[in-house]
C-alpha cells in the first residue's frame, strides 16, 4: 500500500469538520429556533364568567340576539368562546343568565318576602317605595334586558323558553299576583284591569331607569327623588282611584 503524503490526511480531516460545521449550520437556519410561548396569565376564579356576562349585555343590547354570536361575544370579553360554551352551554344559555335571570331572581325575593309576612306591617307608601326601589334599582343595573323587551328583539321560536323569557313571563304573573292582592287586602277590593294596570308601572318604572339626562334635561335627579316620584304616582294614580 502506498502510503498518503504527509498532511493530507489531516486536511481531508479538516474538510470533513468544516463541512460538517456547514452542515449544522444550514440546518440551524432551516429550522427555525423555538419561540417561547408567553406566560399565560392567570385569571381570578370566576373572572372569565364575570367578563362573558358584562360582554353579553353589552353586545346583546347593542345589536340584538339574532346577529351577535357567541365567537364575537368571546372576542369583546377577551376569552375563548370553548369557555363561552363551557361556562353556559348556548348562546340562549349566556342570554338567560346574563339578561333575562337578574329580573326573575328579584321577584322570586319579593314574593318570598311577601308571602313571610315580613311587609305586612309596612304601610301603603312604604309597601309600594320598596318595590319601586327595587325594580328601579334592577332596571338601571340590566338595561340590556329594558330595552330589548321594547324593542321586541327576541325569538319567538323554540329558543323562547331557553333564552329565558317564559321564566320572565312567570315572574311578571307573579307579580301581578302579588299586586291584585294586596291591593285587596289594602283597599278591600280588586282594581279593574289590575294586569294591565302592574305591566303599565312596570313600564313607567323601566322608563325613568333607562332614560339618560337628555330626558331629564340638565342633570338627572337623584335615585330617592325619582323613587319618591315613582312611589307617589304609583300610590295616587293606581290604588286610589274610582276606576
């Protein structure tokens, strides 16, 4: 065998290195280097919930229930729309808690509150001051719900019943209920068209809670100015009249 001439094996060792150097650098380029994902940040239990609900009433009363969607809903609340479907299983779901459930958990209170006892000691301005107060109080917190009811934005499809609005109905008879009587118990008789009578304060209350300054002129009164206003001309105008 002839033997290689001296430092040609150690430049075909060389090459072979730097080859392989170029080799490894090529690869590098073609693969890009990792990207570290961002930390994710944690929310308080219960936040993402708290932020679908608030987005919900917003959208909703904004656009209406037909056109928004539940990923548009997810995107204004910063939070994916799985968790959307997680926390309230529809659509229909995330409307009935977040609009139609406020009105219909307040009067199941007041019944129970009233069917205790616990106001019957309370005199007829009294009596009638806590209700209005209450649904004053609820109106301006959920005026999503006040003015989509006007609008009469709602299906009235299948989707009635899971969006909420047999419940409300419910309540609404309820309260009818609770006002025929003890408008009796008070005034020792019914009131003609004592239905459309609840529906009709019920309305004049939702209307001063909705309405902003450009109705009330240069600045709004204050919640006891209005719930006094509310208190007596629901007293003098609907208990004590001759028809």
């Amino acid at each position: 065998m002839t033997p290689e001439p001296v430092g040609v094996g150690r430049r075909s060792a060389g090459r072979a290195r730097t080859s392989a150097v170029a080799e490894d650098e090529d690869a590098a380029v073609a693969r890009p280097a990792a990207v570290e994902s961002p930390k994710t940040t944690r929310r308080r239990r219960g936040e993402p919930r708290r932020l679908l609900l608030a987005a919900a009433r917003e959208l909703f009363s904004a656009q209406g229930y037909a056109v928004i969607s539940t990923r548009e809903i997810a995107e204004h609340a910063g939070v994916s729309e799985t968790l959307l479907f997680r926390h309230f299983g529809s659509k229909a779901g995330l409307f009935r808690e977040a609009l139609a459930l406020p009105f219909v958990e307040f009067i199941q209170d007041f019944s129970h509150r009233w069917r205790s006892g616990e106001m019957d000691a309370l005199d007829d301005e009294s009596f009638a001051r806590q209700l209005n107060g209450g649904l004053y109080d609820l109106f301006r917190q959920n005026r999503s719900l006040v003015l989509m009811l006007w609008a009469d934005n709602l299906p009235r499809d299948d989707e009635w019943a899971s969006i909420g609005m047999a419940e409300i109905d419910k309540a609404m008879r309820e309260l009818v209920k609770i006002g025929n009587e003890e408008t009796i118990r008070r005034q020792g008789k019914a009131m003609p068209r004592h239905d459309l009578a609840t529906r009709a304060t019920l309305a004049m209350v939702a209307g001063m809670a909705v309405f902003g300054e450009s109705f009330y002129g240069k600045r709004r009164p204050s919640r006891r100015a209005i719930v006094e206003e509310l208190t007596q001309t629901s007293m003098h105008g609907r208990l004590h009249r001759s028809v």
